[in-house]
C-alpha cells in the first residue's frame, strides 16, 4: 500500500482579517474531500494589515473611511455579506459599532511560538473566534493569554512572552519574508512551498487545485 502524502499549506493572514477566517473554512471544507486520500499540515504566518497601528487602536468606521474610503453605508453593507458568508461556514461574525481595529503583532509574536507547540490552528482559531464573534481586543496581553491558556498553551510561558520582545525578530523577518515574496493582501495559502493561491477561494476551487495540481504532480 502507497503511503498517503502529506501537503503543506502555508497560510499567511492577520487574525483582524474576515476573509482571512473565511478562506481557511473554505479550505477545511476542501480539505474534509480528501481523507484517506491526503493528510495536511498547516503553518500559520504573520501579516499585519495595519503594521502601524498605535496601542490604543482606532474606532472601526474611522479606520475604514481612512483606509479605504469607505462611506457608513458601504462598510454596513460589507460586515452584511461578511456575516451572511460566515453564517455558511458556521462562523458568525457579531460586528458592532462600537468596534475598533487594533495592532496585532504581539498575537503574531504569540502564534509564531505556538508553531513550535503544534497548537498554532487551535490557537488562530480561538484569535479569530475572540476578535470576531466575541469582540474582544486581541492587543491586550490579558485576553491573549485567556485566550492562549484556552487552547492548552502554559500560563507562564505565555505571560513571560508577552512581557518581553520575545520572537518580535523573528515575526518581522518572516513577515519580510513574505513581503519579498511579492505578497501584498491576504489570505494567501502556499500549497507545499510551490504554489500559491490568492484570497478566500471557493472550498472546489481549492479541491480542485489540491486534485489537479497537487496530488496530480505527486502520482
């Protein structure tokens, strides 16, 4: 009997992201056609979509217009199609005005560590479900770690990250990395250090590329 072979998805995104959620969903969808067929391993990567966002962060509909040039109007009906995309992928999006976008490298400096404790999905999973649905600011060191002791990961080990610059190097070098890389938005998944895809694909595109692309080049 042949082995099953193992494809490596590098997924680099931001957990302030929606379409970042979004396209990991989609991929887990894809992913969930090929058991039996072909095992995946997952490695997370930072991108900061506001790497100069202050402390204190800024009020979502600010950061919006600011960013974007988004009127009320188009940002309300955004966060509609977000919820609605996110309903069907059993995700729920509860956006609120009173939200405010926040500076995510100290959860990168988190994440990067947890890649070594082979807890990183479980715990950009819980980032995502605790910025997105339960609202609360993933840039404040007391959530972080509420959020990283949920997943299993050590009390200590993870205050003591936090109150030092712990992996700060690291995250900025694989963040130039990817910039060098020639990637300038997110999500993108890099399927066994070859090819990359753009954005938050339909869950059949992505089976098609693993199919097709993938599998097809390892026969």
């Amino acid at each position: 009997m042949s082995e099953i072979p193992v494809i490596t998805v590098d997924i680099v995104s931001d957990v302030v992201c929606p379409w970042c959620i979004i396209g990991y969903k989609k991929l887990e969808q894809a992913m969930q056609r090929f058991e039996g067929k072909a095992e995946f391993a997952l490695m997370w990567h930072a991108f900061e979509l506001n790497p100069g966002m202050p402390p204190e962060g800024q009020d979502i509909n600010e950061h919006m217009a600011q960013k974007y040039g988004a009127t009320p109007e188009q940002s309300k009906a955004n966060r509609e199609r977000l919820r609605s995309a996110g309903s069907d992928l059993d995700f729920e999006f509860r956006y609120h005005d009173n939200m405010r976008m926040v500076n995510t490298f100290d959860a990168h400096r988190l994440l990067h560590w947890a890649g070594e404790t082979g807890k990183q999905t479980a715990l950009k999973l819980a980032l995502f479900t605790a910025n997105f649905t339960e609202g609360k600011d993933i840039s404040d060191h007391d959530v972080l770690t509420a959020v990283a002791l949920s997943v299993g990961l050590d009390e200590k080990r993870v205050r003591d990250l936090l109150a030092t610059d712990m992996f700060a190097a690291e995250v900025r070098a694989v963040e130039a990395e990817w910039q060098d890389r020639f990637i300038s938005g997110v999500p993108a998944f890099i399927f066994n250090k070859k090819l990359m895809v753009p954005g938050a694909q339909d869950a059949d595109v992505f089976a098609q590329i693993i199919e097709n692309k993938i599998l097809a080049a390892a026969a």
